[in-house]
C-alpha cells in the first residue's frame, strides 16, 4: 500500500481522537469524501518512469526512475518547496503534476473552482486543455522559454488566444494589465524578449503564466539563472503576487536559502524520492533525515559569527536507473547501519506535519540552522 504524506490541515478530529483523511481513486467530476475544502491537490504514489534503450533497434534495457512513489497534499494559498539535488526528479514531479510528462503510475488529484475533484493522470486532451487554465507552470530558464520571434504582447497575449479568453482590444488591454502587475511598463509589448535583462524576462513568463487566472502554479527553479539581486526581486513579485492572487505555488529548486524566503513547507527529494517533509522552520532548525542534514549545512549563517560544522557528502548521487538496495541514501551516509543497507526505511512520522524516510528518524541527534552565536 502507498505510503503518504498528509497536509496537517488534512488532520480532523472526531469524537476526541486525530484521525486522517483517505480519498480513493476518482474518475472526472467525482468528489473527494473526507478531505478539506481548503486542499487544492493530493499526490498519491506519483512515479515517472522513462525507459532506457540502446543499440540501432533501441532495445529496452532497463528503467529509469526518475520519480519512484512521491506523495504529499497541498493547501490552497499555500506555497511548498522541493528541493534536492540536481537529477534527483525535482522538476520531473512539476513536470508530471501538469501533463507535460503522462505519469506511469499514481494519481494527482486537484480541486477545480467549481468544486469537482479531477485525477490529472486520466483526463484527455480536451479536458486537460481546459484544466491548463487553472494549473500552470514558470519556466526555469527566461532565455530559452520565450519564443524569440514574438513581441513580448505576443508572448504574454498566447495562451488567451489559445483558449479563446479574450480578442482584440481585449487582449491588448489584459497583457498591459498582467505587464505592470508583474513590474513591466506597457509601452514595451511591442519589444522582443532580446531586448530585455533576464530579470525582465522572468517576469515576462510570470505575466504569460498569469494570463488565465491559474489556482495553481508550479514554479521551476524562476531564479537560479537570474543575478541575486534580480533574484530577490522576483521572489517578492512572487510572494506579492500570491497573495494579491490568492495562489498556490509549488516552488522547485536547489536553493534552501532561496526556499527558506518564500517557502511554507519544504519537501527534499533525492534519487526519485521524497526523503522528508516538514514546515519550513521547523525542517531548518530539527531536520531529521541525514540528506538534508547535508542540505542545511551548505547554507550560510547569516550571522558570520555562528560557525556550522559544514558536512560534505561523499561519492555520487546514485543513478535512477541502478538504485541502491536498501536506503537510496546509504552509500553516502555517515550514520548507515547493516539494516539500512538491507531494507528499505518506512516514512517515520517525527511531529505534526513532519515525516522522514529514515529507519532512525526519530533517534538520531542532527544539525540544523543556528540562530544564535555560541
């Protein structure tokens, strides 16, 4: 059976005892018994298998698993990190919630604005095309995802067009809107996204994401090709904006100090799995899985009298294809027992709202964000 990783507000109680809430597999349009109206997407089990081939006929030999049982909730308003390091399945999961990957397993259930929930992994073309207009995605690289041969109107004015929102003036007026919510002067639609600094065009891609009203957006690394001071400029356009919006974010990168900034509750992954889950303080300051242990001492302490013991991991992050026995983190671990080398570790529940793939979570003794000098 799945294992997963509930939202604390997916916690009620009944008769004085916390029990938690299940939902079970659903077809369009059907509704969700048992969970609160203030969830907006519920991950079971999520995998992203990708077959890998060789030779001139292009055999299958063998899988990769780039995501491998990834579960967790999420509220509305709400803004979750996921973080890890490079190839561990960060931006496949974005990917996968949104369709630009077909799943090979699992559900991701989403709360429509009219009330109906929706398994994504199931719907046709004509229905997710519909349901685009509620779940959309930023783009890591502003260099790259803008079409070069269209105006920044054209750009932003794309997905109206393609769903039949808006036409002429209509448009015109609606892009100038989503260009000075996102910090744009409207005299620039007519410019193309050469003539704009990265930062600039990040917002470009924030305003075409905007342009339908989403509920939901997955934002995939918007800052890590940007300088750090445009950097924090788009963190608070994006911390303003969600909650003039009222949106929900999942927000992917490699940055903690970047997730600690805007992040409610953060999800490491590695090697195609969540490994731990926690609200934002309470992962920094009492992480319990030995991955972000190594997480957090990678990030600086803003007080430069404060000294943290830096721990460097050693060996390579396994390959999806060929993962370890046992804890996919053990090869690399300095706590690893014989046990961890042989079963694979149950999701311990450490607190309200934390859990951690660990078979000694809740014993072992870890490092985490110091606020005070010694």
């Amino acid at each position: 059976m799945a294992e997963t990783y509930p939202h604390p507000k997916s916690l009620h109680k009944e008769g004085g005892t916390e029990t938690r809430a299940n939902s079970p597999s659903l077809g369009v349009g059907e509704e969700v018994q048992g969970l609160g109206d203030d969830i907006i997407l519920k991950v079971n089990d999520l995998k992203m298998h990708f077959p890998l081939r060789k030779g001139m006929l292009q055999r299958q030999v063998g899988t990769i698993k780039a995501v491998d049982g990834v579960s967790f909730e999420l509220v509305e308003r709400e803004v979750m990190g996921l973080v890890g390091e490079s190839g561990c399945g960060k931006t496949t999961v974005g990917r996968a919630l949104l369709r630009l990957y077909d799943p090979t397993g699992g559900e991701v259930l989403f709360h429509r604005a009219d009330g109906n929930w929706v398994d994504v992994a199931k719907l046709n073309k004509r229905e997710m095309k519909d349901l685009r207009k509620e779940m959309r995605m930023i783009f890591q690289d502003p260099f790259s995802s803008l079409n070069p041969r269209l105006t920044v109107r054209d750009i932003i004015a794309e997905p109206l067009v393609i769903h039949g929102t808006a036409s002429g003036d209509e448009i015109t007026t609606r892009v100038a809107d989503l260009m000075e919510a996102v910090g744009l002067k409207p005299a620039y639609m007519g410019r193309y996204p050469h003539e704009f600094s990265g930062g600039q065009r990040q917002r470009i891609g924030v305003a075409r994401t905007l342009a339908l009203n989403p509920r939901l957006i997955v934002a995939d690394e918007p800052v890590s090709a940007l300088d750090v001071s445009v950097q924090a400029q788009v963190l608070n356009l994006l911390q303003s904006l969600k909650d003039e919006m009222r949106l929900t974010f999942i927000f992917i990168s490699h940055d903690l100090s970047v997730v600690e900034h805007i992040c409610d509750r953060i999800a490491v992954m590695y090697v195609g799995k969540l490994v731990e889950l926690a609200p934002t303080d309470e992962l920094l300051q009492n992480p319990r899985h030995p991955y972000t242990e190594a997480l957090v001492s990678a990030v600086p302490p803003a007080d430069p009298l404060i000294k943290m013991e830096r721990i460097i991991l050693e060996g390579d992050v396994p390959s999806p294809s060929n993962p370890p026995a046992g804890c996919v983190f053990h090869p690399r671990c300095r706590y690893a027992q014989d046990i961890c080398r042989e079963q694979v570790p149950p999701l311990l529940d450490i607190g309200p709202g934390h859990v951690a793939r660990c078979h000694f979570a809740d014993e072992l003794e870890l490092q985490g964000v110091i606020h005070d000098a010694e």
